[in-house]
C-alpha cells in the first residue's frame, strides 16, 4: 500500500505490505454538522447563548474591538472567518482603525509581518491593528483563584470595549479540545498563568479528547469567566481545512456544541492496538518543530501495545523548537531526569519534553524528520532518514509481521481500543 502524506512544506512517499495495515485512522465525516450552521454568516446571524454580536456592540456603546486571533502554527481559515466578522462589527458602527487583533502566542516566538498577512490577509493587516501578544510583558491580573493561581492576561482584554475570541476547536493533548477558553489562556495569559495550567498535566484525566473531571479544562474555564469575553467564533474544519461547521456567540455555550460536532467525528475505534504506529502531522506547520510535532504522540500512544514502536514522520525544520524545550532536552541524561525535573522543578516549555518521556515509558519513537542524528538522540527517540528505515528497524524490534496503524494526522483524532477504561 502507497501513501503520501504532507512533510515540512513537500511531500514524503513510503509503502507498506497490504498484509500488515491492520487500519487506517482518519478523521470520520461530520454527520451531525448538519443541525450547525457550515458557514460563518450564518453563526453569526444565529449565535448561540448571545444576541447578535452588533446588538452587543451597540448596548455597551463600543469604540474599541479586541478580535484574538491564532498564531502561525495553528492553521485557521480566517480568510473565510474575518471579512464577515469585520462586516458586522462595521455595522454596528466600529470602523477598522478602531479593531486590534490580538495574536495568541502563548509562549511561542512572536511572529513576522508577513507572517500575519499570510495568516490574516494583507487588506486586513493594513486595516486594523495587529499586535503579538507577549507572556512577559503589558499583563494585567483579573484575580486570584482558589488555589493561589493568578489569572494575568493582555492588557488589552481589559482595555477594550468588546473581546471577541476566534479558533478552531480540534482535539487537545491536555486540555482535551482546543478553542474557546484557550485562546485567553493560555493564548494571551502571563507566562505564570500559563504555567500553572501546564503543570496540571500530570493528571491522567488532562489527556486528549477529555473535558469531563479534566483539572487542566476547569482551570481554564474558571480563569477565562474573570476576562470577560462578549463573544466567539469558532470554527470546526475537515482533513481538507475546509470548514464544516461554524459555531459563535457565548464563550461556553458556543465552544461545547462545537466540541459535539469534533468528538462524533474525531474519536476512532480499535479492536486491538498495534505493534507499530505510523504517524504524520499533516505537514506545515504542524510538524515545524518537534515541539509541535510532539502532539501526534498523543493519539499514537493510544493505539500502540506495549512494548511497540510509533513511528513519527514530522518535517521539523526549525529543529525541536521552544527555548525551554530545548535546553531540557539537551541537558537530560535521561528520560527520568526530564520526569524529575517536571514533577520538582517545573519550566513552561519543558512539559512537551516530559510529554515525549511519558510515551517512552510504554513504547519506543522512532522520528523520521530533516533533524540531524545527534539531536534526534538527545530526545531519546531513534533517528531514521526514511520511513523504509525506520520501518527496517521496528521490525527488529517487534517481528516480521506486524500488525501496523496509519494515522495520516494524527493530532486531528483520539483512539479508544479495546479494554482501555477511558
């Protein structure tokens, strides 16, 4: 069997004996999309928990729009969600000038210029405002919550009249489903803040496509209530990124009927799990860097046995990628000096680094990517140029005739095999 799949900014062939595909994991089709509007008009005209949002606009008075907008390495169609979003904020009267868009960095790199104009168009780059949100810097507290955890995001959520929140919603490794709260926190939340909620991961109920008892999704939910956010767009998209429903109005209302339409088709079943995983990205900019990539691991490790070998075909060409990330990686001796680390000493960055060591602990990776041998190894995972190499090499660690799962993209869905208890 012959597969292509995207790789960095090209394409990676390899094939595999029909006789040891045991499955092919994709995304199912979005048959419950129908009861959701699939066009952003349409959201916006029928929000959910929320009047309109020019009706909001006109009872606060408003003169200045906050819109939080993804960064780079979260591909979003705002070329299909920002005209009509800007639309009906000029409506009710708020010209352009007048609008900021936030970008949700978190804590990753600020991005370029012509970094936003691809993501956001050239025309709206040079009609509104954009501004890189920094975790380091123009931060205000909305409070404390119990626990002593300090809610501190952009000045701007607080200095704006209306905030408006923009995303997608799509499976996530700890927090269960992306979208909604995130794109406060920890979008454009202070770095401690951020931390905070990082450092719950430990819990095994912060895992992908969990939101029910998940520490991780409660803090973010009781954090965000203190911001204030008027109202959402979300958007839920296919394998193609074509949108397939649109959901706006009420942070919280809003965002769970998306997450509905994301679980039905998202979550995929397996009669038994597999010797070897082979799983890709979906190309840039999801595998830019392995501190990206790493999110594939996640459904991965969900259909791989014990003792298995997940292979991870991720282009990476900016290397592993995140500061602290980095420098854990390079200094650990061992997969349990990065456990350590994480459980007594805790760093925003190194998490992705104790994520990786968590997969270790049950099976081996093996990365197929443009990282050189030396870097690959300091991660403790295997270097292998091609995936026929890495393959050669998981064959001697498994058998002969293996059973094997394909997962094209794997952080677009969860895996639930049988006998697992979640």
């Amino acid at each position: 069997m012959d597969f292509t799949w995207k790789f960095a900014q090209d394409r990676i062939v390899f094939s595999i004996p029909d006789r040891n595909v045991k499955a092919i994991l994709r995304r199912k089709g979005f048959t419950s999309a129908g009861g959701f509007p699939a066009m952003v008009e349409s959201a916006l005209e029928n929000p959910i928990g929320t009047p309109p949002l020019r009706e909001i606009i006109a009872q606060k008075d408003a003169r200045s729009v906050v819109i939080v907008v993804n960064d780079i390495t979260r591909p979003t169609p705002y070329d299909q969600m920002l005209p009509p979003l800007l639309r009906e904020i000029r409506s009710a009267g708020v010209a352009d000038e007048q609008v900021t868009l936030l970008i949700a960095n978190g804590i990753h790199r600020e991005q370029t210029a012509e970094e936003s104009q691809s993501m956001y168009g050239e025309d709206i780059c040079k009609r509104c405002r954009v501004v890189n949100h920094s975790p380091d810097r123009d931060l205000v507290s909305l409070g404390t919550l119990p626990g002593g955890f300090d809610v501190q995001v952009n000045r701007l959520i607080i200095e704006s009249d209306i905030v408006i929140t923009t995303g997608v919603i799509g499976l996530h490794y700890i927090a269960g489903y992306s979208g909604g709260r995130k794109s406060v926190i920890p979008g454009v939340a202070g770095r401690a803040t951020i931390t905070a909620t990082h450092a719950l991961m430990a819990d095994e109920r912060a895992c992908l496509g969990n939101i029910k008892d998940n520490p991780v999704n409660d803090l973010l939910l009781e954090g965000v209530r203190l911001a204030g956010v008027d109202f959402i767009l979300n958007v839920i998209t296919d394998d193609s990124k074509q949108i397939v429903a649109a959901v706006a109005g009420d942070l919280e209302q809003a965002w769970l009927k998306g997450v509905e339409i994301c679980q039905e088709a998202s979550v995929c079943h397996l009669e038994s799990k597999a010797d070897i995983v082979i799983a890709g990205c979906g190309g840039y900019p999801k595998d830019i860097n392995l501190y990206q990539a790493q999110k594939a691991l996640e459904s991965s490790v969900q259909a791989v046995r014990d003792g298995g070998v997940i292979i991870l075909v991720a282009g990476c060409q900016e290397g592993l990628g995140e500061d602290t990330f980095a420098r854990w990686v390079n200094e650990a001796r061992s997969p349990e000096d990065i456990k350590n680390r994480f459980l007594h000493n805790f760093e925003l960055g190194g998490h992705k680094a104790y994520a990786i060591c968590r997969t270790l602990e049950k099976c081996q990776v093996v990365l197929v990517s443009s990282m050189d041998q030396a870097t690959v190894e300091k991660t403790f995972m295997t270097h292998r140029a091609t995936v026929e190499d890495a393959l050669e090499y998981a064959y001697r660690q498994v058998g002969n005739n293996p059973a094997i799962v394909v997962i094209p993209e794997a952080p677009t869905i969860a895996v639930q095999a049988a006998g697992d208890t979640k």
